[in-house]
C-alpha cells in the first residue's frame, strides 16, 4: 500500500493527515526502484519516518532484520492461544492491519519447497504440489496480512476467477472472507506489459465469530452427509476401475468434485491399437507431463496379473524352500498390482468414483467440498459485480484523455489532463451498492457509516 504526494495545492499535508502517513501506512516490495520511490514520497509526507520495505513477501522466513522489526509490532496476536501466537511471532505469518491493496505479479511460478509450505493453497489432494503461480501464493498472503474483519483489494487474472481448474481457489477464499465485488478491467489497463484481461476483487475477511457460524451452518449438515455418503456407497458398491458409469446418473455435487480434484480423465474405449503403442506412449508422455499413457499402464496390470496368477499356480506345488521364495515375490506383485489399479483409477471415471468412496483422504476431500456447497447456498449473499468497458489506455499502452471541442485536454483543478474512462462511475456505483446493503442490516458494508 502506497502514499502519494505530500501537498495539496501547495499546502502541507494536515497535521492528522501526516501523522497518519507516518505510524499507519505500511509497505513491502521486492522491486529496488518501487521501493525507492515509495520510500522517498512517504519521507516527505511522514515528515522523515517511512515503513516501506524491501522484501519478498511471500517468504518471511527470508526477511531482513529491519523488515522484520519494522512489521514485529503489526503482528496478529492471539492471547487465547499462546501455542499459536509464539508460532506467530516466529513465523511472522499473520498481521493486523485493516486495508490492503496489490496489485502482485502475474509471470512466474513459485518452486521453493520452503516457502510452498507455508500456504493451504499449495497443497492439493494432501501433498505439496511443485509449483504454483506467484499470483495465487500472494491471493492467500494478502489474507494474511489483514486482521479478522479487515477488508482487501488485489487485481487477479480473470482467469483465476472462471477457469474451471481453479475451482479450489474460488473455494478457499470463500472459506476465508466474504466477496463485496467483482470489477473487470478492460484489456489495455495494463499495457503496454502486459494484455492480461484482469478483475480487482474486494474482499472482507472473516471474524473468528463469522468463522464459527459458517462451522455451525456445516455442523447441521452432517447427519444429510452420512445419508448421501450411504446412498453412492448402495449405488456405486461394485464399482472398478473399468466399470460401465452412466454420466448422466452422476450426482452433480459428485461430478462437480471429480472435475475439481482429479487432474484427467480417460475412456476405456479410447485405448489406442497395440500397433501403434510405441507412438502413442511418446505423444502421451508429452502431452500428461510425463505420466504413462492409460494403454501402458493397463497392459502392465495384465502382464502383472498373468506373472502373479502363474506365481500363485506354481506355489501350489512347490517345495517347502521355493514357497517361501514365492511367498515374497507373490506380495511384491500383489503391491505393485495395487499401486497400478490406483494409478488407473485416478484416470477413469469409474474409478475415481471408487477412490471418493474408499480413500479416506479423498472422501474427507470430497466431504468437504460437499459441506462446502451447502454452506454457500446458505449464505446466499449479494455481490457488487461491474465491468470497466471504456479504456483508461489505447492498445500501445498510451492513456486516453479527456477533450475539450477544440481538440485541447480537459483539465483539473490542478492542471493535469483528465483520464477519460468510466471508473469513478463505477465507484459510485458501488458506494451506492454498499450504503444499501448497509441499511437492509448487512454489516460487511459497515465502513460506509
């Protein structure tokens, strides 16, 4: 969060107005020349004392001391929980402050094992996975930064809130805050670096009290949980992974939890012909990040199936020497039939089904996202939704001013050419939004009192 300028008119800043840029306005960077210019604008309207610091953000285990003694005394405490709040003070994770706003950088990923760790959003299906976009690491991070209650505004890719692979994040920030609106920038906002179609999301973060709600809502849906869990355990009882599923049958709250949580999925009526299995096992590698292509890895189990099934024959007969020697080449087959039928399943319908309904891990996953659903339908809130249609910059990036008839810039009580777009419409759009849904009693809209 950025302070600019340290006069009006002219004029000093009010006393209250500096002290207020001095004691409460903080920030962190990891770009030297950002952080230069933030630093040198808020010397100036701080009167000499600056907060803005030189950092990476997302990894506060890496901070400088003056960072983390800057920040020490923002942190969260929790005085009902001494356990956490001396994790805290080590970790430096969670922060009180009231408003953020970032705008955080698009390109790259995030690999390093030690800061993946310290995010919920970097682990999927219980295991950290190898990289993620830095974008997605700084959505989790920003409600880090903010108290219970504290409200945020972070610009997104668009992507991030339609895509359907990125269901799991739509879900955890609804686990983690209320949504008070949704602004679709226009293409060009961002150019000449970047065409990226992108949204600012405004959210409020959650109260411990708002929190236990939400717990109790999903609480009173249990018992309905068990009863659906029973009924797909009835329907789906004989399922394998080559069984026959019939889609349309499938629960949507199950379908929709397959699509989220499994990364593929194969027909076995697609198996490529045995000839051409060499070329397809190089396209399939290629194409699923190196996995083996379904028609491998059923060949195996058929090759592992008939070595064990010969095991098992010539056991019956054998000495009491070379039993025991088949004793353990039996078991080792036998695991590594396993771990195929596994391997197969996450690529099946049928036997994704299967694992939703026998893997625990995967059944408390789809738990979850199960009570999840009822929880949203039971919150049911309004949500300020609007689009930035006119351009504040031409396709090379250049801003678009307002004219005057005769071709001149429009100007404003400063002398600076005004930008011709339709934000401050929608500005007041929104506060307009907010103070309605105040008076009808939604406290979320409270800082509009």
């Amino acid at each position: 969060m950025w302070v600019a300028g340290g006069m009006i008119s002219g004029k000093p800043l009010p006393e209250n107005a500096r002290n207020f840029a001095q004691n409460k306005i903080y920030g962190i960077d990891f770009a030297k020349k950002a952080v230069k210019i933030a630093k040198a604008i808020n010397l100036i309207v701080g009167d000499g004392k600056s907060h803005i610091y030189k950092d990476n953000s997302l990894a506060p285990h890496t901070w400088e001391d003056e960072t983390k003694s800057g920040l020490r005394g923002r942190l969260l405490r929790f005085p009902n929980n001494p356990e956490k709040d001396k994790e805290n003070q080590e970790k430096i994770l969670f922060f009180d402050f009231d408003v953020l706003m970032t705008n955080p950088p698009f390109a790259g990923t995030v690999k390093e094992r030690d800061i993946l760790r310290l995010y919920n959003l970097a682990e999927r299906n219980g295991r950290w996975i190898n990289k993620i976009g830095r974008h997605i690491l700084f959505l989790e991070r920003s409600l880090q930064f903010i108290r219970p209650g504290g409200r945020m505004a972070i610009v997104l890719p668009q992507g991030l809130l339609n895509n359907t692979n990125a269901e799991y994040i739509r879900r955890f920030i609804i686990d983690e805050a209320r949504i008070l609106a949704v602004v679709g920038l226009h293409g060009n906002t961002f150019k000449p670096h970047t065409g990226t179609k992108t949204s600012v999301l405004f959210l409020r973060k959650y109260t411990e009290e708002e929190k236990q709600n939400i717990q109790q809502t999903r609480a009173s849906y249990e018992g309905k949980w068990e009863e659906f869990r029973k009924n797909l355990k009835e329907k789906y009882q004989n399922l394998t992974w080559d069984s026959s599923v019939d889609e349309e049958e499938i629960p949507e709250e199950l379908n929709s939890f397959l699509e989220s949580y499994f990364e593929s999925r194969e027909e076995i009526g697609e198996l490529p012909a045995e000839e051409s299995e060499v070329e397809e096992t190089e396209e399939g590698e290629e194409g699923n990040k190196g996995k083996k292509p379904l028609a491998l890895l059923v060949q195996e189990k058929s090759e592992l199936d008939e070595t064990l099934r010969e095991k098992i024959e010539e056991s019956e007969s054998a000495n009491v020497i070379r039993k025991s020697e088949l004793k353990g080449e039996i078991k080792i087959l036998q695991s590594k039939i396993n771990k195929l039928i596994k391997e197969i399943s996450q690529r099946t319908l049928a036997g994704q089904i299967s694992l939703v309904l026998n893997e625990e891990r995967i059944t408390e996953a789809f738990k979850k996202y199960w009570l999840d659903g009822k929880v949203m339908q039971e919150m049911d809130y309004p949500i300020f939704f609007a689009v930035n249609e006119k351009p504040v910059k031409d396709e090379s990036g250049e801003y678009i001013y307002k004219k005057n008839p005769d071709g001149s810039f429009v100007l404003d009580e400063h002398g600076h050419p005004v930008i011709d777009d339709d934000l401050d419409e929608i500005a007041d759009a929104f506060i307009k939004f907010a103070k309605e849904q105040l008076a009808k009693g939604d406290n979320h809209f409270d800082f509009w009192r």
